[in-house]
C-alpha cells in the first residue's frame, strides 16, 4: 500500500474530523482523538482550521468527571443554507434548509400557476425575499431547487413533459435571469424521494408511490433515486391497469394515474376537500366507504403489477399518507396477496415517515448533500 504524502494525510484527516463531528452533532477533542485514533497536536490544528473555516465552533462544556471539563465542539449546520420552491396550480411553496436538512424557514403564497415570463419574474420576487429574511451573506446560499409536477431533463435545465401545469419547454434560465444563484429543476416524486431518503439513511432499494392530485412515482436502488435517461426514475403511473378504462391527461386510458390518485376519492381534490372525505370514512359513512373500498382495490393492482418488476418494498407518500391507517396497508396487503401470482407473506407496503414535511424540501437537500460531499 502506497504510503500517503503529508498533506494527503492531513486531508484525510481533516475529512475524517469533520464526519465525526456532523454525526455526533456535539463532541470534544479528547473523544475525537479517542475514536479516530490520533494523538492529539493533528487532531487540534484541523479544529483550528475547521474552526477558522466556519464549520464548526466552540459549544459550552461537558461535565467534568474528575479532571478539566471538556470544551464542546458541534458542527455548524447553518455554515451553508439551501432553498426549495415547489410550483403548484395554486400555490407556490418555499423552504430553506441548513446542513441538517433542518427547515429554517417555510412560506406558502396563494399564487396561480402562469406558463409566461411575468409569473417566473414574479415567483423569482418572492424568492429572493424570502431569501432576503433569512438575513446571510449570499456566499452561504448553496442554491435552489425548483420542484414541479413535470418530466425534468436529466441536467434539471428544462421540462421536457409537463402537461400537468402546461409548461413543457421551460428552461431553467427563466429562473436563473433573475436569481443570482445554482438553480436546478427537480421532478416532484424525486423531491419526495429524497425526502424520504435522507430521513431513512438506511434504505437501500424501494419504490415510492407518490399521491396526490396525481400519481408519480420514483424508484430507489442503492440508497439513490435512479436517473434514468429521458423518463427520470421511470412513469410507472402510466402503466395501463384496466383496459380501455378511465381516461388519463397523458393521452392513454386506464393508467394507473387515473384510478390510484387522489381524484378517486374527490373530482377536484384539495387539502380541503381530502380531509372531508376521510372525516367522513371515519364516520363510517357508506358512499365513502365504498368509494374507499375501490380505491384500494385498484392501487393493490397497480403495487402488485410494479412489485412484479422489482422485489422490493413499496412506499406510500404524498398526500395519502397522512391519512392511510395501519388497517388500510393490511387491507392492501391482503389484496395484493390475492391477486398476486407470487403472493409474500413479507409486509413489503409501508407508509412514508415523512407525510408532513413540505416536499419543497426535497428540492433543496441535493444541494445539501453534494456540499457534504464534497466536504
């Protein structure tokens, strides 16, 4: 093995200092150079240097256990923020974030969704204040990650398919004329994937059912959102599952789109409107019981036709997983089981850990992450 050159170690080091204390949130010295196995002259030159560089600091006193008390040293998560705007019909949604993935700041605004330069220019306005609140330097803004319900290109600089919000052909310079930072557009289930992702550092593989208004979907194989080449992760919502059947905005009939998204259980559904149909499947009545019963029929064929393509666990996001129960994933899986050709008696449905975090967020954590990286 090749011996490392002075500078090579102490970046290793350095490297080595760094994840320790992000992970530990708060240490001391002492237990630095305990679990790293260095003597203690290297260990308190990279402090000084990590604390010269702003990314860590000085943090109170552990109690003593008979000697000198231990200074504290913790990670600072606000050394570098990022933002997440997600464009809705109705609504614009923004967060920023610290190196944690902490939101530190949140803002919805009522705003109609336009495909014109007047709407970019005015949302670009917004951000910038909301920006302008969080009171940093701009040094310290990573960059912005603009989540819509749209196919993005794989570089996230232009929509190639969003018929949703009919903006297919925007391009990221509609944003970035006026915002003077790294902005990136991002698919809508990757943001939730992500989310998820960074929330669950142990998963490996999954598929991520996305629910709302509409259906997306991500796949996840290796603790990552799969990037595929023009179809991202994958539109597995426009897999056909019954038919000739209901009709589907992309054109087709019978997608899993039209039969697994939140219009089953509300024409028009909204917040609003989502959390009266459930109230009244709370109280039992038959209408939406009913209307419950198929919906769960239906998207026990579309989780059994995907599961068919990849062995892995399935998770239930957006909207409804806020308020899909315990009984409801048996339900499903007793469903799946039924049909299936290969029935598991493995529960492989499970509900998201994150249904009441913004998704806007999952626009802004690539940018966190990559930083962490690269530290």
């Amino acid at each position: 093995m090749e011996k490392l050159t002075t500078a090579e170690l102490k970046r290793v080091n350095r490297k080595n200092i760094l994840k320790f204390i992000y992970r530990e949130r708060k240490t001391a010295k002492q237990e630095i150079a305990a679990h790293l196995r260095l003597s203690l002259p290297p260990v308190t030159q990279c402090l000084r240097e990590l604390i010269e560089s702003g990314l860590i600091e000085k943090n109170g006193y552990f109690e003593s256990s008979g000697g000198r008390k231990a200074e504290g040293i913790t990670f600072v998560a606000s050394a570098k923020l990022a933002v997440g705007i997600e464009l809705l019909i109705d609504s614009v949604h923004m967060v920023a974030i610290n190196l944690y993935g902490n939101i530190v700041r949140q803002e919805t605004l009522a705003m109609l969704f336009r495909h014109h330069d007047d709407y970019y220019a005015e949302v670009c306005r917004s951000v910038l204040e909301f920006i302008g609140a969080l009171r940093v330097s701009s040094k310290r803004l990573l960059g912005i990650g603009i989540v819509l319900q749209g196919l993005v290109s794989s570089d996230g600089k232009e929509v190639t398919y969003g018929k949703i919000l009919g903006c297919t052909g925007l391009t990221i310079d509609r944003f970035t004329r006026h915002l003077p930072y790294p902005c990136i557009m991002i698919h809508d289930a990757e943001a939730a994937a992500n989310v998820e992702l960074w929330h669950s550092p142990s998963m490996k593989d999954a598929i991520f059912f996305h629910i709302r208004s509409n259906l997306s979907g991500a796949i996840i194989v290796g603790g990552k959102f799969l990037k595929g080449i023009e179809l991202k992760s994958g539109v597995f919502e426009h897999m056909t599952i019954v038919l000739d059947g209901k009709p589907c905005y992309c054109g087709k009939r019978g997608c899993m789109d039209a039969y697994c998204s939140l219009r089953m259980l509300d024409d028009n559904p909204s917040a609003e409107s989502i959390a009266a149909f459930f109230a009244r499947l709370d109280k039992g009545e038959t209408a939406a019981r009913a209307r419950w019963a198929e919906y769960l029929y239906y998207l026990a064929m579309a989780i059994d036709n995907v599961h068919m393509l990849m062995d892995s666990n399935v998770i239930l996001g957006g909207y409804l997983a806020r308020y899909i129960k315990p009984s409801d994933i048996h339900e499903l899986l007793r469903l799946v089981r039924e049909r299936s050709a290969f029935p598991t008696q493995r529960e492989f449905i499970k509900n998201s850990l994150c249904s009441d975090i913004p998704f806007a967020k999952g626009g802004a954590l690539p940018f966190a992450q990559t930083y962490l990286d690269g530290l």
